[in-house]
C-alpha cells in the first residue's frame, strides 16, 4: 500500500470493509490529513509594530449544517436510500455481525446476483463467516461488493466504520457523522472493497483519500485519542483560514496552482494534488525521498524532482507517472520546460553538467560539456531558443542552444553566478554580486556592465521593468537605465536589503534586514512612499498581488499589507516555522502557502 497514514485509521478503514488484507502487511509510517471547511479562530497575533489592527470582514464559505441529532435512517449523500429496504437502521447496524446478518438487509435484485455468485452451499457457509474475516485470503468475501448498488454499498460501509470507530474514539458527535458520511460519499468505495483483489492505482488513491478524511473529521486519531477541537497543522488559528491539508512531512517550497489544482511536494517524498477550492485530495505520487522541488506544470504533465535523484514527469490529472530520469543527484528546485523538453542538472560521467529531455518521453537528447556548479539551490533558465546556464568555474556564464547544448556563446563575469538571468527585449540581464550586465541576446556581446562595490551583496535576480534595472547588492538600491547601464536615481537608506524587489503599479517595494521596515519607493524618482516597521523580524519574499503586499516573516509568518499607503496590516497568519525559501503562492483572490510544520493552507486574500 503506498498510503501512509495513523496505524489506527489504517485498521479501522479496513475492519470497515467486507475485505481481508494479509495479517502481515506492515503499516505505513503516519501521515496526517486534510482538514476539510473554514476554521473559525481568534485573531493571528500581530508581529508588526505601530500599524493599525483593522481586520477587514472575509468573505468565507458557509459552514455546512450538521445534524442536529443522531437519526435512525440517514440520507444518502446520491440522494437514495442508504439500504436495499430502504429502512435499515445502519446507526445501529452491529459491526461485529456476520454475513447472514448483512445479506438479510439486502434488495432482491442484489441478493438474485449474489445467489447468481455463488452456489448454495457457498452462500450458506457465507453466511456463518464474520463480517471481518481475516482468513478470506481468496477474496470470495469481497466479490460480494460487487453485487450491492453504489448507494447501498456506501451507506452499509459508513454505518460499519462509524460502528468500528465507537469502539476506538467512544461516542460521536452529530456533526463528526455528518463528516464522516461527506467522506464516504466523496470516494468510489467498491475499488477500496476489492484493493485485496485488485491492488489498482485507483484503489490506492481512493483508500489514501478516505484514509486523509476520516482523519479530518476525528483529528483524535493521530493524536492519540486525546479529542478536543481539530486544531490545524502549525497552530494556524485565524479568520483567513478557508481549509488545511497535512502531509507527512516539512512542506519547504510554495504550492503552485494552475487549472484550480494545487500541487506541493513534501518531505514525506509525495506529491499532493488538492482541490483549489475545498483542499479535497485529487492524488498523490510517492517517490523515493524528499521533494525540495518546485513543480513545473506544463500543457498537462508537471515535471517535479526528488532528493531520490530523480525528475519525475507525471500526468497532472491523475497523477500517473508518464516517465522518470536518473539524474545521479538531488533535484531541489523546477526545471526550466521549453519547446519540448526539460531542462535540469544531472551528473554527466565526471561532472554535473545541465541535460535535456523530452518533455513526453523522457529520453535524454543531449548533456552540456561544460561542467555545472554543485548548488542545488541554482538551475538553468530557458528563453526564445537558449538555456542559460551557471558555470561551475568562477566568472563563466553560459548561453546553451536549446536543441542541441552546444555553447552559443559564453560571457566572462566578475565572480560566481548564481542569480536567475532576466531575458527581454533581446538583451539579456544578469546579477553577479554587486554587479549588473546587460548582454546582447543574440551574440552575448557585453552591452553594459555597473560595479556597485558594495559589499555585503546578493544576487538576487535582474530586475527589468518599464526600462530600468533595479540593482539591490547591500545597504543601496540603484535605478539604472536599461538601455545604458547609467544611473537614474539611488536610495541610500536600506541597510541591507533582505529580500528580491518587486515593482508592482509604478511603485517600488523592498525589506530592509538591519532598519527592519517594509519601504515602498516610487519607481521611477525613487522618492519614498511609507515605511513600515517590522520590529526585530527580518523581511523577505515580497508580492504584491490586487493592491496586497505579501511578505514573509523570518519566525514563521505571512503578513498581508496594504500596498497603497502601508497602513494597514490585513492580517497575519503562522506557517508552522521559519524557512528561507518561498512558501506562498496567490491565485483568483486566495492566498496558498505551505510550511515546515508538514501543512499546506488556503486563505482568503484581504480586501484593499
């Protein structure tokens, strides 16, 4: 089985089913589970100082009523009776009952198929087995499900795994059966019937989907029966939740969403695809270790890599692998995808050296000759026909033809690279340290080139916007013309940028490390818009997305800020711990970030 979920859960899902799995199979390592609906919580506590706490009023889903009572018949969520009869008490159905006593609930129609199943002599020796006959090692038992009608099946399996979980959790609430019954009907339960017969790849997506909402409805099933309220992954206890899922493991790079999916790998090695809009599991894909990779979702496959050396293509429907590639080393960040292949490091047979393949079969078309530097945090870039690519050596830059690998030109810097090269307009842009270059697309030819000899520096990727090229190495911030290199305008006030700039509406947003403020600069006179202070957390990872500035908080937070003026903090929500690397994405008005406390998470976006 490749789901991994609480032992507990594991048993009572299959104790739930008229199905025997092997004694022996061992249980897999727990993994935690969406947790489906809004979370109605007190407010995030604040972290920014001297700011407004106005928290506008979000727009949330309503809550879906629950039972105001335990019923004797409940209805089925297809809208047909949960029994053949039509009357079956299944609140009450005994999961400690055998055979005969479920056959007797039965329709006529399903027990004429039954009949047409077996002989008499089979059916009367049936009857006598229990419910949940673990030495029904040919499968006879589970060839019953295949008789029952869709409806029936569902209603006698949530009956008998609401009877199976009394005996682990005690008494249930109205609205955990509620919950519990939304599960059942969210899943195909005749492919996790048959899993002992037929172990499909539907069967396993189903079971670990089932597996996910059980533990979303009794939380107290991996906690270890300690009941209370479902309390999110992380602690995350705010008005903007809209819904959480758990993995099994740190989440440490931002959900990417495309198509009203989101995909985020985990630690746990697997490959979660969620429901945009209610957080629902579509899929997972397991690989061999950690998955440090962002995905690259590309005209229906997403191409992801894995610390089990490995860049895996899959089907973004599905899920199904359509191929993998060995590449001899951790894969930790996207690949570049670009007419027709796929871009990455892999090991040649001396160095690590940038490979292409193609992106439907996977088959290697060509490996670089030049060797690439052993940083997984640096990965090639694909524009108009060209890869570029770091060297591994000290001051090489390199521009690969996209079809064959062979250098098209190579350009001579002043130290490592490490930044992502901007390509627009023909002219490509490139941050090294603290210096800014400009190159001619075509022919490499150096265009430009500024020393800012400003030290500390970083490289954070060129930044090229309406023309000018804003360069941020340390304590300045630089407004260089993006034709000539030549200074527009500079702010000297930023001690020690923390974070890339972002440009958003003719205006001009950074984080200062040492001032410890948020700032907004006009972009084109660099005159200071506001200022924000962060008190003693440092800053990083800006976006500005429908008058919203997002930033994370180096302790684990995402701050939401009007950008317009700077003073208003939205609100702020706790991702489950710090981490140096992007863990956010913002898509049709909905915030998804991700976290080291294994969770992945839906917000609404404030309104500006």
């Amino acid at each position: 089985m490749t789901s991994s979920m609480p032992r507990l859960v594991y048993l009572v899902i299959l104790t739930s089913l008229v199905v025997v799995l092997a004694c022996s199979r061992e249980a897999p390592t727990p993994v935690p589970t969406t947790a489906a609906g809004p979370t109605s919580t007190p407010t995030a506590t604040q972290r920014l100082a001297e700011t407004p706490t106005v928290v506008p009023t979000l727009d949330r889903p309503t809550p879906v009523p629950s039972p105001s009572a335990t019923p004797t018949t409940v209805p089925s969520g297809n809208g047909g009776s949960m029994g053949g009869q039509g009357a079956v008490d299944y609140y009450a159905f005994n999961p400690d009952a055998n055979l005969g006593d479920l056959l007797d609930t039965l329709s006529p129609s399903e027990q004429s198929c039954i009949g047409a199943e077996y002989n008499a002599s089979e059916l009367a020796e049936l009857r006598e087995r229990p419910l949940f006959d673990e030495q029904d090692t040919e499968g006879r038992q589970a060839a019953l499900f295949e008789c029952l009608e869709p409806e029936n099946l569902s209603g006698i399996f949530y009956s008998v795994l609401v009877g199976n979980l009394l005996k682990e959790v005690g008494e249930l609430t109205a609205e955990q059966r509620f919950c519990l019954r939304q599960r059942v009907d969210e899943v195909d339960v005749l492919p996790i019937a048959m899993i002992h017969v037929d172990p499909s790849p539907e069967a396993e997506r189903e079971f670990t989907s089932l597996g996910f909402g059980v533990v979303s409805c009794l939380p107290e099933l991996v906690t270890g029966g300690q009941g209370g309220s479902p309390e999110p992954p992380g602690g995350v206890r705010d008005e903007s939740v809209v819904w959480s899922f758990t993995t099994g493991g740190r989440v440490l790079t931002a959900p990417v969403v495309v198509d009203g999916v989101v995909y985020a790998g985990s630690d746990d090695g697997s490959l979660y695809a969620l429901n945009a809009d209610s957080g629902k599991l579509l899929w997972s894909f397991a690989t061999g270790d950690e998955i440090h990779s962002i995905p690259a979702v590309v005209d229906g496959s997403i191409y992801v890599g894995s610390n089990d050396n490995h860049l895996y293509a899959l089907d973004a429907f599905t899920g199904d692998e359509l191929w993998r590639y060995d590449t001899g080393d951790w894969v930790q960040r996207a690949p570049a995808v670009g007419g027709g292949m796929v871009y990455f490091p892999a090991r040649g047979a001396v160095d690590r050296t940038v490979h292409a393949v193609d992106a439907a079969t996977g088959e290697l078309v060509w490996a670089a000759e030049h060797p690439y530097p052993i940083d997984h945090d640096v990965a090639p870039a694909f524009h108009l026909g060209r890869v570029y690519a770091q060297g591994a050596e000290y001051g090489a830059f390199y521009a690969l033809d996209a079809r064959s690998g062979s250098v098209a030109w190579q350009a001579e810097v002043e130290g490592y690279v490490e930044s992502v090269p901007t390509a627009l307009d023909g002219v490509v842009y490139l941050t090294v340290i603290n210096q800014a270059y400009a190159f001619d697309e075509a022919t490499g030819e150096l265009l430009w080139s500024v020393n800012t000899e400003e030290f500390p520096a970083r490289d954070y990727p060129a930044l090229v916007v309406d023309g000018i090229y804003y360069l941020a190495p340390s304590d300045y911030i630089y407004a260089l013309d993006a034709a000539t290199g030549e200074e527009i305008w500079s702010y000297d006030e930023a001690y020690e940028i923390s974070s890339a700039l972002v440009v958003a509406d003719g205006v001009l947003y950074g984080a200062s490390e040492l001032a410890e403020y948020l700032f907004a600069l006009d972009a084109r006179t660099g005159e200071v818009r506001w200022t924000l202070p962060t008190e003693d957390f440092r800053s990083h990872f800006l976006k500005v997305v429908d008058g919203v500035l997002y930033a994370q908080l180096d302790e684990g937070y995402l701050v939401a800020v009007d950008a317009l003026d700077g003073s208003n903090l939205f609100w702020e929500v706790e991702t489950g711990g710090f981490s140096d690397v992007l863990h956010y994405a913002v898509t049709d008005r909905v915030v998804y970030s991700a976290g080291p406390d294994g969770g992945v998470y839906a917000h609404a976006a404030p309104l500006p």
